[in-house]
C-alpha cells in the first residue's frame, strides 16, 4: 500500500488541502439534503459553505453536487424538498429540475459517462 491517504498529505499538501475541502464539500451537501425538509435554514447554511469551499480551493464542484444549486437563484434546492425532479421520455436521457423558490426549470442531460456501476 503505498498510495496511502497520510503519504499523499505528507509529500503533496496542496492537491491535499483540495481532496480535504472536496470531502468535506460531499460531506456538507449529503448533510444538507438530510437537513432540508426539517431545518430549510441550516441546509441553506451548510450548502453555502460547501460553495464556498469550492471558490476557495477552486474545486469544481462535482456533477452530483451541482445539479443540487439552482442554475438561476443560485439557491440550494434538494431533490424531492424544494425541488422536482422528472426523468424526460425522450431519446437522449435527461432529467428536468424544477426549483421550489425560483421555478425555473432546467435540463440535465444524462451522459452515459456520468451514470456511475456501470
Ligand atoms: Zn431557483
């Protein structure tokens, strides 16, 4: 075992830092969605933080977590609780969110790239 997560934080700091900010991001955002239907405040809060960690350590912020902000309000919606999800019936897979405070709704394309156990 030689790529053991303490090496890499012993000889390479900064893509550390970042794989730390990025945990916590995931972290942040899973407690968020678990937060959402009963304290909308603190999800808001803990969704925020998980952004602001991204502009800080400049980490894109990974799919799964981007289709959980508003693409207009910028609003942290979590699936089923403030926002709708539908799956599209057409050919090329997509999903549509509908934002609870905006209503605006978007198209995610669904890349088979993406979809993850394949
Ligand atoms: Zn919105």
């Amino acid at each position: 075992m030689y790529f053991k997560r303490t090496d890499i934080y012993l000889t390479n700091m900064k893509p550390a830092l970042r794989q730390i900010a990025l945990e916590r991001m995931q972290i942040l955002i899973k407690n968020a969605i678990s937060n959402a239907r009963t304290n909308p405040k603190l999800a808001q809060r803990q969704a925020s933080l998980a952004k602001k960690l991204s502009t800080k350590y400049r980490i894109r912020m990974p799919y799964d977590i981007r289709i959980n902000f508003c693409k207009k309000c910028k609003k942290f919606i979590a699936p089923g609780v403030n926002a709708r999800i539908r799956i599209g019936r057409s050919s090329v897979k997509s999903i549509r969110i509908t934002c609870g405070f905006c209503n605006h709704t978007y198209r995610k394309i669904i890349q088979k790239s993406i979809t993850k156990g394949q």
